[in-house]
C-alpha cells in the first residue's frame, strides 16, 4: 500500500461518440452571484420531454457513457459541476451546498422550454448524495431518483461507530478536496495514516476560514441529522454492495425513508465494492464473481432507464416495494418485498470461551467467564478485507483471516460444524460486556465464515468508539453494528466471530488515554475484558432465512 495507483471516483470516460445529439453549455447564476457550469445535452429529434440532471464534483464531461445511454432513450440529461469544482465558480466545501444549489437548478430547468415538467435524478456515490438530500423537497418537478452508492446520513460513514474513517476521508480530501484532482501517485499513505497528530494531514478546505476539511465534514453532516424522512414524496431506487462503503448508509437512507414515507422505495444490492461496476473488476478480494453479478455499468445504466420509464412515463402502473439483494456464494440474486426479508429470524450466538453456542444451548454458559487480551496502538490489528474505499483495491472485499486470527489480541468465537446448507440475509450486530482500565477504547467485531478446510474468509465487521469510560462495578454493555449481508453457509462450515481493538488504517488509532484521537501523539495498552456468562452475556445476532 506504500504506492497506491490512482482510481477515479468515477471513471471518465470519451464523448467523441455524442455526435447525435445537440449539446449546450450555460452558467447557471445561483440567488448569491456564484455560476455553476451546466451542459445539456437532448436528441436531436426531441422537442422537449422528462429530464435527469446529474450533479457531480468529478468533472462533468467525465460521464459520457452515461449521458449517451439516457438520451438515446429518449431524455435530455443535464449535468452540472457542483460548486467550486471544475467549471463552476465557487469555494468546494464537500455537501455543505448541494441542497440550495441543487433547488435552485431545479427550478432553472422547470423554466427551460424543453423540460416537460418531470425531473428526475441519477447518481453515484456524491452524486447520489447530491440527488437524495433533495428527496423531501417537495419540489413539484422532481418526481423520481436513482441512487448509486448514496446516502443521506454521512455520518454512518464519515464516523462508523464513532471511530474516525481516515482510510477513506483523508485520500478522498487529498484527491478531491480541491477545485480539480490532485494525483495521490507516490504518495506515502501509510506515513500519513501514521502521522500523530493525525489533525496535520488533515487538508484545509474552507479557504475564507482555513477550517480543515474534517471540521467542513463534519459542518456537512450536521445539515443531514434533521433531515425529514417523513416529507419524501416520491419514489427512489437505492442502489448499493455487499462490500461498498457506503452499504451501511445506503441501506439505512432505504429503510428509514420506507418507514416514514408512502411512497415507493426500492432497493438493490449486488455483490460488489464501491464503484466496482465502473472498473468491471471480476474480483471481490479473493472471491472470484460470478457473470451474474453484473459487475459492468450497462445492467445498471438499463435498470436505471427502466426505473425512470416505469416512475414517470407510466405512472399508471403500481409502484410495489421490492428488495433484489445477491446472495454470495450461493451466487444468486433473491427477491423479497423489503429489505431484510421479510421471514429472517435472528438467532443469537454466544459466546463460550473459543465457542458460540445458540439459545437451546445456554445451559453450556458458564455461571462465570471472561476473556482478556491487551491490545496495543502501536501495533493495531492490520485492515483486511471487508467495504473499504476502492482507491486501496488490495485492502477490500472477501479476504483470507487466518493470519489475523494468529494474532494474540484477535479473540476468536468459532460455531460447530453446520448440518445443512443455511441462508443467512439481513443486519448483523454483536452485543458485548466488557471492562477495560483505559480511559477510551475501542472495540471491533468480524464475522467470518470458516470453510471446510479450516479457511476463515470475512463477511461484515463494526467498530464501536467509547469516548469516555466511566468507573464502575459493573461490566459495560457495547453494541457494534456490523451491517447487511446476504450469503450462503454450506454443509460443514462454521460461523466465526474476531473480537479486537482496531481495524487499521480503515480506521484511526484511539490512544486508550481519553485523549482526541486526532490530537493524541502518545498511545498506551489497553487492558481488556470481555464477559460471557449468564449475567453478562455477549453475543452475534445473525438473521436465518426459514
């Protein structure tokens, strides 16, 4: 990871080929003077009719492909450089303008002569961002949205747990925190992520204020804590994988918008990483795909017109709730009315000294266990696998854990040997009874699955942050969100928990002194303790299919 190679948030591509169509280029003048660079573009037989406006701080003559696949079917695409990127005026502070600039466009476009009066939205990661934290608007013209990788709460990514998501927020800033792409070719990320105080690689973003880019995420993510699921009125496609860093969010914008909203929500999960589609890698870590996973950006490019057609062109059709998730190793796509499927029953694993036992077998806890393990900052658990950012390619996705498990402060949990083949699909958390003597900790949990020939390959993980740890008699109850999945466990194979202190660089190091972590320059051993008895019982709830 010394020398990363560059990957492109998303991957430019030519528009030689857009030579049947007309193209136009505006600024388009926001209420505070800034002008943001907009093109459209429309077939050339078309009057006017239904538009998808694309905003994106990557550069919008990078998306071509996209552009040529909406219009030839029929839609005239806009797509805009946000503000301060590109083209467009402006200083970029990252989502802090995407609500008011993005209104403001779309009422520019209602005034066009050819839009119809129906706009919708596609996006991919910020671009999906950019087009959900419109959703509850109430604007009369927006009436559908495609989202890619988006998200609302940024927090679920920015922070997971509470930790500090550096493997993703620092290259991100370094590569696109600025008015173009700054090349991360030779730089040495595994000294930046090192680096204490970590607030000194930090890049400044606010120009006027010279807050860093941290401070400009975090002023970011405020605007998204009150967002009002409640007032979204129109039907969204969430799109997202297994192994994406955005899942966890993608899933919870899906899930909290069908519990407060009526209208129609929709999800899709593949198998893949972040922006997988658009490298066409064939690779999840060590896991070769299957064709049917669609790991190319046409499946998705079709699904996205289909959604379009079917919730503006045909609005006399029902709209019903549909969740399509793929099930890894199993290698199929499943479909259910919502996501997690609706008949998955969680089934709580215990833990046992070494073992998990499920609840008909509690009468195998002990009155009293524990087990400890020191965990070091220093020398913090390697990141392996798992939804990490795609810029580190050899970092992410299904990997072998059998050297981490050597490890002595990676505790292990391990399930008997299953005798029929189970399906499991749904959101996996671990609960945990712990004590530690440091001041703040963290403590991290994996779940594997172990194959027929002792090989132990990660599935989902979560961090929880304990900022401030207060004394007391009695042990801590913790609960680290893990995430969704969906896979198949064969005959023979074994469920696996990892508990341990960290996940590094995927996230920062907690000094275990009570101290800032981006301010800490001096580390300490944790002494910890993890409970597993009747009274204090730590456990995996994992969601079996009937």
């Amino acid at each position: 990871m010394k020398k990363i190679a560059q990957f492109l948030i998303i991957l430019p591509l030519s528009l030689s080929f857009l030579y049947a169509q007309s193209f136009n280029s505006k600024m388009v003048v926001m209420r505070d003077g800034i002008k943001l660079a907009t093109d459209i573009y429309k077939s050339d037989s078309l009057k006017d009719g239904p538009v998808v406006l694309i905003r994106t701080p990557y550069n919008k003559s990078g998306i071509g492909e996209i552009v040529k696949f909406f219009t030839v079917n029929d839609y005239i695409v806009v797509v805009q450089d946000v503000r301060g990127k590109y083209m467009s005026e402006g200083n970029f502070i990252p989502f802090s303008n995407e609500i008011s600039d993005g209104l403001e466009t779309l009422d520019w476009i209602s005034q066009q002569s050819w839009c119809n009066g129906n706009i919708v939205m596609w996006g991919s990661s910020y671009l999906g961002h950019a087009a959900l934290v419109l959703s509850n608007s109430n604007h009369p013209n927006l009436k559908s949205i495609f989202s890619l990788s988006g998200w609302i709460d940024s927090q679920l990514i920015n922070s997971p747990g509470g930790a500090f998501h550096q493997m993703l927020v620092i290259p991100w800033l370094i590569f696109e925190g600025q008015q173009s792409k700054v090349s991360l070719k030779g730089m040495d990320m595994d000294e930046i992520f090192n680096h204490t105080p970590l607030v000194e690689v930090i890049p400044v973003m606010d120009l006027d204020s010279g807050s860093s880019g941290l401070e400009s995420l975090e002023s970011a993510s405020n605007l998204t804590n009150s967002f009002s699921y409640i007032d979204v009125n129109i039907p969204i496609m969430h799109v997202t994988g297994w192994y994406d860093f955005t899942a966890m969010a993608s899933v919870d914008a899906y899930q909290k918008v069908l519990a407060s909203s009526k209208s129609s929500q929709n999800i899709l999960i593949g198998p893949w990483y972040h922006n997988q589609i658009y490298d066409e890698n064939q690779y999840l870590g060590n896991y070769k795909l299957k064709p049917n996973s669609n790991t190319s950006l046409e499946p998705i490019l079709e699904y996205s017109v289909e959604w379009f057609d079917r919730t503006i062109k045909k609005p006399h059709k029902s709209l019903s709730p549909e969740a399509q998730y793929y099930v890894l190793f199993e290698d199929k796509w499943r479909a259910s009315q919502v996501w997690p499927p609706q008949g998955a029953q969680n089934c709580k694993f215990y833990f046992k000294k070494d073992s998990l036992f499920t609840t008909q077998y509690q009468e195998f806890i002990q009155e009293k266990g524990q087990t400890n393990f020191t965990y070091n900052p220093e020398n913090p658990v390697p990141t392996e696998g798992g939804a990490n950012f795609n810029f580190f390619i050899d970092k992410l996705g299904i990997k072998n854990q059998n050297q981490i498990e050597a490890r002595e402060d990676v505790i292990t949990f391990t399930s008997s040997f299953f005798k029929e083949d189970k399906i499991i699909a749904g959101s996996i958390s671990t609960q945990l009874f712990i004590e530690t003597n440091a001041k703040s900790t963290d403590f991290t949990a994996k779940l594997t699955k172990v194959d027929r020939d002792g090989n132990s390959w990660n599935l989902v993980d979560g961090i929880t942050r304990i900022p401030i740890i207060e004394k007391s008699n009695s042990p801590l109850k913790v609960t680290i969100e893990m995430g969704d999945i969906a896979f198949l466990l064969k005959k023979g194979e074994r469920l696996r928990v990892q508990i341990s202190g960290g996940n590094f660089p995927k996230c920062d190091r907690n000094p275990n002194t009570g101290e800032d972590s981006w301010q800490a320059t001096s580390f300490i051993e944790a002494q910890q303790i993890i409970h597993h008895s009747k009274v204090y019982p730590s456990f995996i709830s994992i969601p079996f299919l009937k």
